[in-house]
C-alpha cells in the first residue's frame, strides 16, 4: 500500500531531541495500572512463559510484546493494556522467556527471530478463552516477534488474528546493532548488556559446562555478546548468521494481515533500511507511518495520560 503520510505526533517542548524522548518515558513515565492476574504457560519444550491479563469478559484481545530486557510492567505496554481495556478489548501483556522476575529453565533465552512462544500463546488464547478478535502490538524487539508471528507461517495464523502494529521497530537488525554499536548510543547498549549480564551470570552457575560468565565484562558490544552467547544457544554459526536470519524484514512480503509499522526518524536505534519503504510501498496489506519526533518507544504527549503510540494504536485496531 502507499507509504501514510508523516503523523503530526510533536514531542513535549523539554524532550527536545530523540535521547530524551526515549530516556525520559523509560525512567519517569508512571501509568496507573495493575494487571488483574497471572498465568503461567508451560511450554512444550519444558521451559514456561508467563502470562499477564486484564480480563473482564470482552471478546477481543490485544496481546502486546516488550522489547529486549522489557517486562509486561514496561510502561509502553502497560499503558497501552489500560487504554485497550477501557475500549472493549481484554489485554494481555506477556514476558519473555527469562523476563518475568523468574530465570526460565532452559539454558536458551529469548531473541528477536524466535516466535513460537507468541504463536503458542495466540493459540492457548483462542483454545482456552474463545476470543474471536486478536489485535498484536509490539514495541521495538516485540514489534519484531508480533510481525514474524503472522509472516513466519502465513497459511497457519488463526483467522481470529486480525491486525498487527509494530512500534519502533528493528526490522533490519545487523544495521541496528552498528547504530547501537556507535559511541553516542554507548548508553542504551551498556544498559542492555548489564542487563542481560546479569542474566548470564545466574545461568552459568545452573548451566557451568554450557554458559561461562567469565570474562564478560570485556564485552561491549552486541556483536560480542551474539557471537558468545545467543549465536551457540539458539543454532547460529555466528552473529552475522543470527542478524541475517532473525531479522523480520525478509518476511515481510509474507504478511497477508492488515499491518502497520510505525517508526519514529530521530529513533537512535534505527537506520534508513528499518524503515522498508521499498518493501511497503508494493505491499497490499503493509503500511508503514513515520513520525519526526518519538525516540524509541517513548512518543510522549503532553498533559495526556496516554502516548500518541497508544492512542495511534487503538485507531487503526478500530478502524
């Protein structure tokens, strides 16, 4: 379909550059909302996930999907759980395996070419719950699972599964990793690699002949930590392989559900080829919408208790 016209979304005046404008949400943002229950789903290879819901009865879900190292509590996803639940759907915000306050029992992860467990939980949420409109969003990392869910296997997703939105995506994951890599983004990669250290180091003392943590801190980068750890725990060769096969811009031309992709230009974590114009503009069900200001995963707006992305997000589910 054409590429949408750039959205008029202007950040508030005091996050006046796109470092702010993902910073300041991640820290600060507050949103007043608790889940009302937990499920676990145990999965058939062993390991489990765990499940958050906001269920009243409705029988329309959204599912959203966090970012890498985000969590259900994650205020982009608990804001948009609490606008979606006052607008006729159930919400369902769920963790990655390891990110739910619990280390998963495998010595695999998580990562961003992996969307069976999205899958699974799309089908334990028809089987279980009955629900006859499913909704997926996903920010970042999870706007990749969301849109491999329906593109990986697009004769298999369930007819209940009728529109996917994607925010501040990496589509192109090799180019984000050398954006990611470069000195002005060192503060986004240091976070994620302590995080994930941290991770690392609790799966070396259950897994020791499979997992060392020895020497991690002279990883500084992704590629480091890929070619160490996710490459030789999920069945890469390396990190190149990895990048190549777990980006989601391949499989776009798969996707036979309405789907929107929107990404912000001043995204310090995204290059010209996340964007996937050439791709889009011939695509009769991909839409792409890009936004001047928004960072990553922040689109904050001004005395509004919810996010232009949230709001953006419960239109198109509507309309």
């Amino acid at each position: 379909m054409p590429i949408l016209p750039q959205a008029a979304f202007k950040a508030p005046f005091w996050q006046f550059n796109g470092h702010l404008q993902t910073i300041i949400p991640s820290l600060f943002r507050k949103v007043d909302f608790t889940y009302r229950e937990r499920e676990r789903l145990e999965l058939p290879d062993g390991d489990f996930v765990d499940l958050d819901w906001q269920r009243t009865g409705n029988n329309k879900l959204v599912i959203i999907t966090h970012g890498l190292e985000g969590d259900s509590t994650r205020h982009y996803v608990t804001g948009m759980a609490k606008l979606f639940s006052q607008n006729g759907f159930d919400a369902l915000g769920w963790n990655c395996r390891s990110c739910s306050g619990e280390l998963n029992r495998l010595p695999r992860f998580y990562h961003h070419g992996y969307a069976g467990d999205l899958r699974l939980m799309i089908d334990h949420s028809i089987r279980k719950y009955g629900y006859e409109e499913i909704v997926l969003i996903g920010f970042s990392m999870g706007g990749s699972l969301s849109l491999r869910a329906v593109a990986e296997f697009p004769d298999e997703v369930p007819a209940q599964v009728k529109k996917v939105i994607g925010f501040s995506v990496p589509c192109d994951l090799l180019s984000s990793v050398k954006i990611l890599s470069q000195s002005i983004n060192k503060i986004y990669s240091s976070r994620f690699l302590r995080k994930l250290g941290e991770k690392i180091k609790a799966k070396s003392k259950i897994y020791p002949d499979l997992i060392s943590y020895e020497g991690y801190e002279k990883i500084k980068h992704f590629a480091d930590f890929d070619n160490r750890y996710t490459a030789p725990l999920h069945g890469f060769n390396d990190a190149y392989e990895f990048y190549s096969q777990a980006s989601v811009k391949p499989l776009l031309k798969n996707i036979r559900i309405p789907s929107l992709i929107v990404q912000a230009r001043n995204d310090s974590f995204l290059t010209p080829e996340c964007m996937c114009e050439e791709i889009i503009a011939e695509h009769p069900f991909l839409f792409l919408e890009t936004t001047e200001h928004g960072g990553h995963c922040g689109f904050m707006v001004r005395g509004s208790a919810y996010s232009w992305a949230e709001l953006r997000a419960l239109d198109w589910a509507l309309h």
